[in-house]
C-alpha cells in the first residue's frame, strides 16, 4: 500500500507533463503551418492573435492552408466549423498554398457565402464561388488535389467582406471542413485567430 501511494503523485505529474508538451507542439505546429516566407514580418499587439506572412508593398497575404491527419477528419490546419478566422486589410490578395496530407482528395475554394455555416452539401447553393484552387468550376464537387500534393494561387484583389474558405467537395464543407475570411479596411495588420 505504501508504494501504491508514494507513486501516485508521480504518475500524475508525468502526465500533467506529457499533456502539457502536447498542448505546446500543437499550438506551434499551427503556427507554422500558417506562415510562410515572404518579404516582410511583423508583429500584432495581440500574442493571442496568428501572425500571417505578408508582402504590404504588393498588398499580399501568404496563407499556408494545410488539410492534417491529425485533429477533426474534415479540418483545415486542425480546425473545423469556422474555428480559424483570417483578417486581412480590405482590397488586398491572398497567395494561398494548398497542402493536402490525407489520403482523401480536397480543393480549397473562396466563397462569397449566404448563410453563416454551410447548409448544403454543394457549397454553391449558399454562396458564390470566387476562387478555386485544386479543382475548376466545373469539377469542385468531386476533384481536389491528392494526398501529399500541394497547389497554389493569387486570390485578389478581395473587397471588404465577410467569406468563406472551404472544401468545394460534396459534404465537406458541411461536415466542417470551412474557415472564415474577414477582409476590412479596419485590419491594417494581417493575423488569423483559432477559437
Ligand atoms: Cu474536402
């Protein structure tokens, strides 16, 4: 009985620690998975907030958008449901890169959305779409790039609003594989943020 007690704190410490490095890996995975080099890095005055790459003299974001194995099954970065929300200044591109891990093929798309989260297994029955990389506009329900593969394109100029980023895929995108993209003339520093 003695031993069985003594140990008890031990073990719990080793995996209070164990959680802890977990947590910690994680956080900066997405961090990096979200960066990519560019010309020009600063700083927000936020530290909860995702420093994005960005290029100001051409008014460009780069956006690493990586689809994991780890995390929700329909994920972008390891988020899912609009969690990942990207601020952008209003009338600035976005050079997105698009990494898809899975065995299952995605597409990435830029969507000017109707309704606040997808509400149909075709995502152009609640938005319109603006950009598509992995897919066309003709082949975004079936086609995206495959496991290991990566693609890439300039979105933009973007106008002040509110989209969509998601997987054009039938149901993906209803099953959470969607992200936000808020474009304002208030951002004057590029960021993203994880809820
Ligand atoms: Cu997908």
């Amino acid at each position: 009985m003695k031993a069985q007690s003594s140990a008890l704190p031990i073990i719990v410490g080793i995996l209070v620690v164990i959680i802890a490095v977990g947590v910690s890996v994680y956080a900066y995975y997405q961090y990096q998975l979200l960066s990519a080099p560019t010309t020009s890095v600063t700083t927000t005055s936020s530290t909860n907030n995702i420093q994005l790459k960005y290029d100001s003299s051409n008014k460009t974001v780069f956006l690493t958008i990586v689809v994991l194995t780890s995390g929700p099954a329909f994920n972008f970065n390891g988020t899912s449901n609009g969690q990942l929300v990207i601020y952008i200044p209003a009338g600035w591109s976005i050079y997105v890169t698009f990494i898809n891990q899975q065995s299952l093929p995605h597409n990435l798309i830029l969507l000017q959305n109707t309704t606040a989260t997808p509400n149909n297994a075709d995502v152009s029955q609640f938005g319109k779409i603006l950009y598509i990389v992995g897919a066309t506009t003709s082949n975004y329900q079936s086609t995206g790039i495959s496991s290991g593969a990566s693609d890439s394109g300039l979105w933009g100029p973007i106008n002040a609003g509110v989209y969509m980023l998601v997987c054009g895929i039938l149901g993906h995108a209803e099953s959470g594989m969607w992200a936000v993209l808020v474009a304002s003339s208030n951002v004057s520093t590029p960021y993203a943020t994880i809820s």
